[in-house]
C-alpha cells in the first residue's frame, strides 16, 4: 500500500511539473529572499541544504500577486551550494525577471520550469509499473 501512496505521489509531481511547462510568461519583482541552512548529519555524513523562502510580485489584469515557488510542485530546496549562489546572482531583490503562472488559476506561479522529455516521463511511468507487477507476482508466489 505505501509503495502505491508512493507511485501516486511520484506521477503527481511528474504531471505537475510537466504541466507547469503550459504556464504563461509574465514580468515579475522580486520581493524578499532568505537563505536558512539546514545541517542534517546522519551515519557520521554531514549534508548541508538550504531552503529558500522567496517572494515575488507579478500583475495580472491589475491584480497583483505574490508567488513563492521556485518551481512548480517542487519545494525551494537546494542542495549545491554553486547553484544556491548562482540562484541568488539572478534572483537579488528588486530584481526584474521572468515567473511563469496557471492561466487556469493565476495564483499558482513560480519563477522557473522544469524541461522533463516525454520520453523521460514515459520511461519513468514505465519503471515504476514493472516495479509493481514484480511486487505483485512476489506476493502472488508467497500466497500461493
């Protein structure tokens, strides 16, 4: 049963990230960016992530909205320090920059998309269902 929670969230997020590819480009601020580190250490290997909380400010019809997410159905969690300040270079306060939002739903936005190949998602969907027929026949055999 948890690998199928599993499975479900997995194509969720697949289905929401490639769905976020249809989003619209629109101007946007940003508003406010802060960094907090969080130092995991486990089994004596020390990892460090940091979680970004961001905001920015886009118009849409003369109503004005806040986004927070960096990308669509992800959290904004980086785990390379290098990308973390490349993010930052390009992100900076005040800065002008391209966010993407739902046209279906404006308040659903997030400054940048994720290019996950058809053939990606296909083969992905693909793993995931031999991993659950084998898990499938495996309990057929220990039933049987």
């Amino acid at each position: 049963m948890f690998l199928l929670l599993v499975i479900v969230v997995v194509l969720f997020l697949l289905y929401r990230l490639q769905k976020s590819n249809e989003w619209i480009e629109i101007q946007a601020e940003i508003q406010e960016v802060t960094v907090q580190e969080n130092i995991v250490k486990e089994n004596n290997i020390k990892s460090v992530d940091y979680i970004v909380d961001l905001s920015f400010k886009y118009t849409i019809d003369y109503k004005e909205y806040i986004g927070t997410k960096i990308y669509a159905g992800l959290p904004n969690v980086f785990t390379d320090k290098n990308d973390l300040d490349t993010f930052l270079q390009n992100n900076a306060v005040w800065t002008k920059v391209i966010a993407y939002y739902d046209y279906n739903n404006p308040e659903d936005s997030a400054l940048l998309r994720v290019q996950i190949p058809y053939f990606a998602i296909v083969l992905i969907i693909t793993v995931i269902l031999w991993i659950w027929y084998g898990i499938l026949q495996v309990n057929k055999l220990m039933w049987d």
